[in-house]
C-alpha cells in the first residue's frame, strides 16, 4: 500500500511534466526519483508475501538493478534537454536516497486527473501478488507444487 499511495503521490506533482520541466517540488524536492523509490518498497513488499524476507529483498534488488539503469538514460536525456537547470537539480538533490531535510513544497499544483488514475491503476498490479502467492501455497498443500527449500 505505501508503493501504491507513494507512487500516486508523486503523480500529483510529475503527472504530464516528466519531458516538459524540471519537477523538483513535493516528493522530487526529496530524490530525483520518488516514483522508482516507492517501487523499490512495492517489489520488496511482493516479494515479502511470498513469506520470506529474503525473496523480498531480491525483488527489491532486481527492481533497483532494471531502474538504475532506466534512470541512466532518463539522466542523460535530461542533461541535454535542460542542461545547467537540471545539473543544480542533480547535485542539490540524491538520485534514490530521500534527504527529508531537503523538502519544498508548492503553494498550489495543476492536477492531470488522468495522470494520477492511471499511476494508480498501474500500483495496484502489486497487489496481484497476494492471490497469486496464496494460489501456490494451496497448490503446495494439494501436493501440486513441492518445496525444494524454504528462505528466510
């Protein structure tokens, strides 16, 4: 739920913007990119219900590995779009890590409904997990499934 509500968050503030400007206001005031953040929590969280922290932490790792490289690109593409604008932005704030000291805010936002229906949309494939995860475990009590081993 905190990937969910985190990521649709952020839409409020990048919805329809991400190529136009830089956002660096509300959660981009924090990190340079919230919305992978928050997706880091959802991909620990899936792999969480699984039942094994482990598991949690490899989704979480894999998911950092994928975006660190979309964010390369992204950084690149921003470089040349904004040039001077954006290297301010890229050394006042950290790429993943939120520095709550850093927070700015906007005295009012333009909201693409849009926007903010579809990211949400998108988060709630992470709730997906708990059905399918719960169908293994009784396929596993069936005898259908057997357990090579257990994780931590």
């Amino acid at each position: 739920m905190i990937c969910i509500f985190g990521r649709a968050w952020c839409s409020l503030y990048i919805g329809g913007r991400k190529k136009q400007e830089i956002v660096s206001n509300g959660p981009y005031s924090l990190c340079r990119n919230p919305l992978y953040v928050f997706s880091f929590i959802g991909a620990f969280g899936v792999g969480a219900m699984s039942g094994s922290l482990t598991i949690g932490l490899v989704f979480a790792l894999a998911c950092w590995g994928v975006f660190r490289a979309v964010v390369e690109r992204e950084e690149r593409f921003l470089a040349g779009a904004f040039g001077a604008t954006y290297e301010r932005y890229r050394l006042r704030t950290p790429r993943f890590l939120p520095d709550l000291r850093l927070w700015r805010d906007e005295a009012e936002l333009t909201i693409r409904p849009a926007f903010f229906l579809r990211t949400l949309r998108d988060g709630l494939v992470f709730l997906l997990a708990l059905p399918l995860f719960e169908l293994l475990e009784g396929l596993q009590q069936f005898g259908w499934f057997s357990v090579i081993f257990q994780l931590p």
